[in-house]
C-alpha cells in the first residue's frame, strides 16, 4: 500500500466493470411474458386432444362405387345379420389413445344381391334418377317438371303397394337427416320405409344417405334453411334464404339446396318464421317450388307463414304438419303428442306430424307405428297426403 493509496479519495483511483442492470420498469413486463409462455405451454399440454402425440399421418381417399338397386333393396338386412361379407380391402385403425387394434374391411358389409329382404319388410324400389327431370344450372342439375308433364313428386314417390287398409291416414316426417351419422343411421334402421325423411342440404355425404333411403323405400324431402325471426343471432347456416335480399338471389341459393342430391319429391322449410311470413320473399320461392312439379311441406312451426295460401296460389302441391312430436324432447311429452296426432287424424281422416332425429323421437316413432295398424291407422308417406297441384 502507498502513500497515494491512503490520501486518494475512495473510488478514484481503481476503474471497476460496471454491471448490466435491467430498469425497475421492465422487470415486471419480462416476468409477465415469460409466464405467459409457459401457461401457453402448459394449456396446450393439457387441453389439446392429440391422440397421435404428433406422430405422422397420412390421409387417403376413399371412392366407394354406387351399390347396384338389388343391394340397397337388401342393405338394412345385412345390418343386422351376421355372415360372410363381400370381399374387400383391409385396413388396421389403431386407437392412438388405448392402443386397441381394429381390422375394417372397406367396400364389404353388404349381403350378396340375392339376398331376401326382412320378414315382412314391404319390399323398396329405387326410381333411377330421370334426365328428362333435371335442369343443369351453374350449381349443378335441379329439379323439373318433364317434357310430358311428368312431376318429380310423381315420379319420386313412393312405388304402390297392395291397397292399403282403410282408416285415418297418418304421414310422418323425420327431419334433420344426413349431419350425425349415427342418428341418421338409427332412423334408417328402425322407421319403417312410409315415413319420410327430410335431409339437411349441409351433410357432407348427403347424396349417398338419400339413394340408400330411396332404395329402402322412403320419400325424401330437402330442408331449405330460412331466416329466423332472431336472425343473426340464430344463423340457420351458410346461404339461408333471407328477407334483406333479393328474389333472384334467394333463388339462387334455393337452387343451391336443389342440386345438393337427386331424387326428392319435395322441399321443407328449416326455420324461416320471418322468411315464411313474409310474402315477396317466400312468393317466388314458392312459385318456383311449384313449377318444378315438387312438394312444398311446412313445418308448422311458425303460426305466421303464409305457405299455405301462396303455395295454392302458385297450384303447388302442398303439406303441413299438424303437431311438432318433439317441441318438448322427452318420452312422454311425445308420447302425448302422437295421442293428440291420432285424435286429428280420427276427426279429419288425415294427420300430419315432424319430429328431429333425435334418439328419443325415432324411438318414440318406433313403438308407436308397431301398434298403429292395429288400432285402426294407416301410416303413408308425405305425397300421399300432400294436396295435388290441378291439371294445366
């Protein structure tokens, strides 16, 4: 130690490295993002759904062939009776979360097209679909009426059985067809082939699951989505018909919905109680119905709609239904809806009933249509009891 040493004053004389400090105000912002980063981390970890924990997949297309008209007369059969299936490709699924092996047979499940329809089953016949009943437009081929006259609601009805027994008629539609394979599926396995299905235009294989409902003998109709009256708010889907619009694009989108499949006899309403009430939106919509030789059913949801009145107007073939089976979605309440259908029909000869593919409802149906017949009721399909356009 020097003489300098002692008499320096303290710190002058010795440079030191001055440290990296970071401000009091962006410490807090750091700390924040990094535990951002991590509860990012963590929630991905926990709430993300991937049962394959990244593994690599490869997606392959599936073209499955039309079935010929023999088979589809025989597909709900094989269902339900075990045997040997037709040939096929193989394919192992292996469920990435238990591991479990499953072998699939892609192109096999249905019985050979000599198999014999179910015991008692009224045998089905599918209608080809007819050139001289289709219109090409830019969203694909739509309904009309033929060079001869010939109505798709005529021709696309149901093929006539033996006469059918006296008593008050009852027609049921099933609607909401073609989006929850399941539930589509139930429907096509346990209602019998006179009620008639209504489909949504929205399925993704929604012309496939029509031809298998035609060659099973059910009648079919399409759901157009119409504007609410809490719309937007409650948003019947992409392309619904609406007030706000014109009548050349409602139109537009109506044949958008007509060219989704092939083979219908007629159109219903999904929603729409301010579309249906309102009458330069649904009038054209309703002409154009009519001149296309199609049914036009209502749902009977709206108190308001004008389909009826318009639909005579435009000599179109028209329906309503008379009770909703599932407002109130529970066993009993449909259990009492279907005594008030039987006392319509029993006063007016006709009833007329819509309910959703809902497990509750095609179970309901079920039970109800194995003792119909023998308290006196006919069920029919939905052109039988439609009312009929007058000759031109």
């Amino acid at each position: 130690m020097t003489a300098d040493d002692l008499s320096a004053p303290l710190g002058q004389l010795k440079s030191r490295k001055s440290r990296l400090r970071v401000p009091p105000v962006l410490a807090p912002i750091i700390a924040g993002v990094l535990t951002l980063v991590l509860l990012f981390f963590a929630g991905w970890v926990l709430l993300v759904d991937d049962p394959f924990g990244g593994e690599p997949i490869a997606v392959v297309a599936a073209h499955m062939a039309a079935a010929p008209v023999q088979e589809k007369a025989a597909e709900k059969q094989a269902l339900h009776t075990p045997g040997p299936a037709a040939a096929g490709t193989t394919v192992t699924i292996i469920d990435g979360m238990s591991g479990k092996h499953q072998d699939v047979t892609i192109g096999a499940g249905r019985k050979p097209a000599d198999a014999s329809p179910e015991a008692g089953a009224p045998s089905s016949r599918l209608v080809p679909i007819e050139p001289r009943l289709a219109e090409m437009t830019a969203n694909g081929p739509i309904p009309k009426i033929g060079p001869d006259g010939a109505r798709p609601a005529d021709v696309y009805a149901r093929a006539a059985g033996p006469p059918a027994p006296s008593g008050p008629r009852i027609a049921m539609v099933v609607s909401g067809l073609g989006i929850g394979a399941n539930a589509t599926t139930e429907a096509l396995t346990k209602l019998p082939a006179a009620v008639t299905f209504a489909f949504s235009p929205y399925g993704s294989d929604v012309d496939r699951l029509v031809s298998r409902a035609r060659g099973e003998g059910h009648e079919i109709l399409i759901q157009v989505p119409m504007e609410p009256l809490d719309y937007p708010d409650n948003d019947p889907g992409p392309r619904t018909l609406l007030t706000s619009i014109g009548a050349e694009q409602n139109l537009d989108r109506l044949h958008w919905f007509m060219s989704r499949c092939q083979g219908y006899v007629g159109i219903a309403n999904y929603m729409g109680a301010r579309f249906t009430a309102n009458e330069p939106a649904i009038g054209p919509v309703l002409g154009d119905i009519a001149k296309r030789g199609l049914i036009y059913f209502d749902d009977g949801s709206s108190p308001r709609s004008l389909a009826i009145q318009l639909s005579g107007a435009n000599n179109g073939a028209f329906a309503k239904a008379h009770v909703v089976l599932d407002a109130v979605p529970i066993a009993t309440e449909i259990d009492s809806a279907l005594s008030r259908l039987e006392t319509l029909a029993r006063g007016g000869g006709v009833g007329i009933a819509v309910a959703s593919v809902l497990p509750v409802s095609i179970d309901r149906i079920a039970q109800w249509v194995k003792s119909a017949e023998s308290r006196g009721f006919v069920l029919v399909p939905i052109s039988v009891v439609a009312s009929r356009p007058k000759s031109s």
